[in-house]
C-alpha cells in the first residue's frame, strides 16, 4: 500500500531499445525530402510578397518529379487557411493580409460571427454574407468595416470548409417547391428539395437531408432526403431530432457489435484467476432507482482510529482493448448521454448493463482502490489492484437514507445485514465532509429537478431531487478515489487526462467584486483567490435573503471544467491534482486512466495518442451531450406548459439579458422569458457587471434573483420558448 505523506523520486520512463531498419534494397534511392509546410511558409514569409508557384518552385528547388506532392502541401495549406491565392494566382500568407480565419457561428436572425482561430473579437456577419454560408463552415474574412453598434464587420473572402453535410429539419411547401427548415435555428436558410429527392416527405415531417449543393452568393442550399424520421409531435421524436441535430452516435457499428457478441457472457475462471478475491467483501452499489448501469461499489470498516475505504470500479478496460472497434467507437462518443426515459450509452447494452455492470450477486471484475483513512479525514494510504467482485446488494438512494435514520424502509427491502457497513460508511462521510471543509473546497447547494412522465411518453409533472446524506457519502467515496488515481500516476510520472478546474478570470474577478460591492460583501484573496474565499464568503452570505443571488453570480464568475493533459489543478474541490476514474462504463476518460493505472502495476506505459487532442475531443463531446440533452428538456417543458397559457406563476429572475428577464417558476421548474418590451413603458438597460436591466425614467430596476409573478402567454413549441408578461401587465395587453 502505498503512503501518501512519502513522496517518492522512482520514475518509470518505459524506455526501450530501438533501431532504425535501413533499406538496403539495391537500386532502392530515396527522393529529396520535400520542404515541410512551415518550411513552405517560412519561405513565402522571407519573400514578404505574394509569390507565384513557378517562382517558389525555383526558390525551394522542388526537382519537376516532385511538384505535384508540392501542389498538394500548398493545397493543405490553403485548406488550413494558412496561405490564399490572390486574383493574379500568386500565394499570399494569410497573416500579412490582416485577413481572419475562423468558424461561422449563425444566428436565427439570419446574421452571423466569425469567431476566430486565433481568438481576439468576432467579427460580425450581416445577412448579405451569411446568404453564402451555413453555421459551422470555415471561412477567411477581413474586416470590411463596423457596424452600426460599433462592432467590426467582415467580408467572406475564401470559404475553406464546410460545416453541414447532413442536416435535420421539417419539411414543407412553400409555392408548390419543397423546402426544409433546420432544427437548429442558428442555420438560417432553408435547403430546396427536388421533389424526386423527397422519399415520400409530406409537409410536416421531421426529415434528416444530405447537403448536395452548398449556398453560395446567389443561390440557396440544395438537399436530398436521407432520412423520414415522422411526425413532429410523435413520442421520442424531440430525442431523434436532437441526436441528429448535436451529431450524436446512436448505432454501434457492426464490427463492435461482433466483437461485443464474442465476449462471454459472465466472467470466466481465467479471469478471476488472475484478480484478487474480494467477493467475501461486503461491498454494495448506491444509485438512483432508475439506474441501470452501476459503475461503483464501496465498501467500509473501522480500521484503528480511522477506516479502511475499498472502492471498487467496473473494469471495462479488460474487455475494451485500445484501438479495438468498441474503443473506437467509445472514443468517438466520449461519453453516455442520459435523456429523459432514453439513454444513448457510450458501450453496448451487453457491457454498459450486463458484463461490466457491478449488478448484484453476480461476480464482475473491477479495479479496486483500497485506501486507509486516517481520523482526520486525510488519506493516509493506498493501493490499486485488479480484482473479482459480488455486490452484495443494490441500493437506492432512498434506502440508504432510511437505513441511516433508523426508519424500518431499510429492514423491509432484506439488508439487515448491511446496516454495520452503512453506518460505517456514515461515519467515514462525516470525516471526509470535515476534511472538504478544512481545504475550502466550495459547496455550492443547486436545485436538480426530474421529469416524471405519464403512460404517452409525456411530463406529468416535474419535481425537485433532495439530496441526502446517502448522496453525499457516495460522492465523497468517489472524489477520494478519483484523488488517489490523480496521484497514482503523477507519481509515476504517467501522462494522463486531468480534470482541471480553473479559477475565475480577471474580467469576471473584476465584475463580481464591482457586484458584491453593492451588498457591502468582498471577496478575498486579492488577484488571486482560492476556492476557500470563495467558500468563506458562501458562508458569510448564507443566511441572508440574497444568499441564492449571490451564490448564483459567483458560480457564474467560475469558468467551466474541462479534460487536458495539463494539471493546473480543480478549483471548485480546492485539489491541486483531480482525475476521473469512477465512471468508465459512461465516459471515455475514465477509461483512459484505467488503461494507464493497469499500465503503472505492469511496469509500462500507455500512449493512447495525444492527450491534448483527446482531452479538447472528451470535453467537446461533454458539452455537446450536456447540450443535446438541454434541447430535449426544454422542448419537453414547453410541451407540458403548452396547455396553460393564461394562467398565472410566482417566479424569480434567473437570467438578464438585454432583451430581457428569464424566470424560473415556483413549483414548476420551468423558465422562460419576459421580454423588455413587456418591462414597462421606458427605455430600459442592460448593465452585465450588476445583472440588471434598469429603466431610464423609471429607474425600475429587475434584478437576477428579484421575485416577480407573471402570466404565461405563449408557448412555441418551434423555437422550445416559453413567453410571460408580468401580471400587472396582463390587463394593458388584453386592451390591446
């Protein structure tokens, strides 16, 4: 077991002999090497002038042999948006021509941005532009001049690649011509579909379409149905368009498919010979009631005047080997995406649920962490082992709860028998919680909410989830495990994928220190402040009638999470080294830190490719499942909501815009908008440091947080938007 306090120099570097194996072949005679793209560029960068391709020939001294392969390096970077040809043909760098590179980012409103590679401010796209684009292509831009706001504006001057090749939208006829219209409304033109290309479509119909000629300054997209998906209305289909929409994986391919068949069903005698025995163990599963893949087991006993901890994770990287068909395709999807009543899993069923599953009474192989935790909370030692496991019991949230208030929930359901090992794991929690307070990690209390759905697929009601100490027990569990194997391998110097967290920055310091200044609070720790005086402030401001505004605007100030090689620490925890190992069976960097763990006790190394590109790859598809799922929800809310237009909420503001105030209703846990016009009769502004629009005349000021009770006047189930007016308001709109 290896003793935390004793920092140990052992490195392994993994190193091995090799050679290179030189082409003795007679006759063999190897080609000049051609000069590399950057030499390419460094060339074009000496000359300080648009260059001709003859005359570059000639200054790079590329042999006639050889000048097609330097015709297809210059297309790269023509393509990569590093050089352009000018109208005389000459190859121009893209820097000295002020020129910007970058992804279009579309707007409903038909305009667009250009935000660029190399950061600095977007450049906007009036309509004119964007008639040539869709939302997602790459494009080379200079700025033509500015808005009317102030903002630089752009002028398309090379598109480099195209962003949309399939796009899902509905279907319908406008003028006897068929035309779609995208579900993702930051793609502003419609695509026409030949009617021999419509596979039966009719007007109405959610389609998925193949992009067959792109848009250009004249002329629109043109398209051919691939796909007819159904009804809008139909049940699911919100799920459908959605993962089309973000792009989502949905079907195994069928080489995973046959390798997942080959795998046996339960584990074998091989298996279990080579894992340590701790079947005997009395370890358990926690989860939600819907749960049905169980990543996590845990187990606990007093040991000395502390406990000994085993956490216990589902060993997927002994049945998905890297490179494999089941590892390509769990890369490409990075992780599980939980809808409503649909899960779109990261592995197939057979392993996410069946062989990898710690399910209960059956044996699983799993990657023990096995800690001891000393009485103050802090974890004295560890060890990583493989290991064969039997969950002794699936338990729910609810159940453990029970069982730890003494209430007979816990007896009822046969886990008499366990209730010495939850109450110790209760106790370990109260250390663990005491050691979190100590290093000042924040703790910020958010309200998460479920949808409970009627025999149609439909919300019949929505209603919030109260965590409870059996919750918190779990994710103290969880966060020490995932310490120790942040630890693990930064001690044997193995690269892995970190969480990091980062601290707020100095733009967004500056703004929240301007806002709390008006609640007479401050934030410590100058210009750069820990996770603990943001947790002291917290504590300062909690019994106060602000405590949820204020509380909401310093979670705003913190940036988010993300995968990367680079440890620069997680913030919100207050650890200086954090990683990811508990959840392997539902996200992909988990199982890249198993495979390097497993690597670590072999005495190897795992190179899984670059880790930098994977981190950007498993964070881009984090963001892209979190917003998918926000897609089906809202549309989902909009769809419970549509038949109680009229009716009256109380609610408070939980977003300001300049276009005006988002609540969120009491009891519902739905949001939507009321727009400024509907503020009063005054001119009103948007001030982002206060998040506040105030009125001019008025000085009627709403506030983030502020209460307001409102009236739902439209639902639009399109664009997923609820609208209210204020109440007061209500009576002016009906005289209209």
């Amino acid at each position: 077991m290896k003793n935390r306090k004793r920092k140990s120099t052992r490195r392994h570097d993994g190193a091995r002999a090799g050679g290179r194996r030189a082409n003795a072949r007679k006759g063999t005679r190897q080609s000049a090497a051609l000069p590399s793209r950057a030499s390419i560029l460094q060339v074009l960068n000496e000359q300080g002038v648009p260059v001709a391709e003859d005359e570059l020939i000639r200054l790079l001294r590329i042999p006639p042999r050889e000048r097609g392969a330097l015709a297809r390096s210059i297309a790269d970077l023509e393509r990569n948006g590093e050089v352009m040809r000018n109208r005389r043909g000459a190859i121009c760098v893209v820097a000295k021509l002020d020129l910007t590179r970058g992804r279009v980012q579309g707007h409903p409103d038909g305009f667009g941005f250009l935000v660029g590679d190399e950061g600095g401010p977007d450049l906007f796209l009036p309509p004119k532009e964007m008639h040539q684009v869709l939302h997602g292509d790459r494009v080379v831009a200079r700025v033509a001049g500015t808005d009317r706001r102030g903002r630089p504006e752009g002028k398309i001057v090379e598109i480099l690649e195209r962003g949309q090749q399939q796009v899902v939208g509905r279907m319908r006829r406008e003028h006897g011509i068929l035309l779609v219209s995208a579900e993702d409304r930051r793609i502003s033109q419609d695509f026409l579909v030949p009617p021999e290309q419509a596979r039966g479509a009719a007007p109405g119909q959610v389609v998925t379409v193949r992009v067959v000629a792109q848009p250009s300054k004249h002329a629109q997209p043109v398209a051919h149905v691939v796909e007819v998906l159904g009804d809008y209305a139909d049940p699911g289909m919100e799920i459908e368009i959605a993962l089309r929409k973000h792009a989502l994986p949905h079907a195994f391919s069928r080489q995973a498919e046959g390798l997942c068949a080959r795998l046996p069903e339960a584990v074998t005698a091989g298996d279990r010979a080579q894992h340590a025995d701790l079947t005997r163990l009395a370890l358990v599963t926690i989860d939600g009631e819907s749960a049905r893949d169980f990543d996590d087991a845990v187990y606990c006993e007093p040991q000395g005047d502390g406990f000994r901890l085993v956490v216990a994770i589902a060993d997927v990287s002994h049945y998905v080997k890297h490179g494999d068909a089941l590892d390509r395709e769990a890369r490409e999807r990075g992780n599980s995406v939980y809808f409503p009543r649909r899960v779109i899993p990261m592995l197939p069923e057979k392993l996410s649920n069946g062989l990898c599953s710690l399910n209960p009474k059956v044996p699983r192989l799993a990657v023990a962490c096995d800690m001891r935790v000393a009485a103050d909370g802090e974890i004295a030692a560890y060890r990583f082992y493989p290991a064969v496991i039997r969950s002794h019991a699936r338990l729910t949230y609810t159940e453990v709860a029970a069982m730890l208030s003494g209430a007979e929930a816990g007896a009822a359901h046969g886990h008499q028998a366990l209730a010495p090992h939850i109450r110790a794991l209760h106790r370990l929690y109260r250390l663990l919680a005491r050691a979190r307070e100590r290093r000042g990690a924040i703790d910020f209390e958010t309200i998460e909410t479920e949808m409970i759905f009627d025999d149609q697929g439909k919300i019949a009601r929505i209603v919030p989830v109260r965590r409870n100490d059996a919750h918190r027990l779990i994710e103290e569990c969880m966060l020490a495990a995932n310490v120790c194997a942040s630890d693990f391998l930064r001690e044997h110097d193995h690269s892995m994928l970190y969480r990091i967290h980062e601290g707020p920055t100095p733009e967004k310091l500056a703004a929240l220190r301007d806002f709390l200044k008006g609640f007479g609070l401050q934030l410590e720790g100058g210009d750069d402040p820990h996770a603990s005086d943001y947790a002291k402030l917290l504590a300062r401001a909690k019994d106060r009638p602000d405590a949820q505004l204020l509380q909401t605007v310093m979670l705003r100030s913190l940036q988010q999470a993300v995968y990367s090689p680079d440890n620069v620490g997680h913030f919100g925890l207050a650890y200086e080294s954090y990683t990811h190992f508990t959840s392997p069976i539902r996200r992909y960097p988990d199982l890249l830190v198993h495979r390097a763990i497993k690597a670590v006790l072999a005495r190897r190394r795992y190179d899984p490719g670059n880790w930098h590109e994977l981190g950007l790859h498993c964070s881009r598809t984090e963001r892209r499942a979190d917003e998918a799922t926000r897609d089906v929800e809202s549309w989902l809310k909009c769809y419970y909501m549509k038949d109680r237009v009229g009716e009256t909420f109380d609610g408070s503001v939980s977003g300001v815009a300049a276009f005006g105030v988002f609540v969120a209703l009491d009891e519902v846990y739905v949001e939507g908008l009321v727009h400024v016009s509907e503020l009063g009769k005054d001119y009103f502004h948007f001030d982002a440091a206060k998040h506040q629009l105030m009125g001019e005349r008025t000085r009627k000021r709403f506030r983030l947080g502020d209460r307001l009770r409102v009236n739902l006047v439209r639902v639009d189930l399109d664009t997923s938007r609820i609208d209210f007016v204020l109440e007061d308001s209500t009576s002016q709109r009906r005289g209209r």
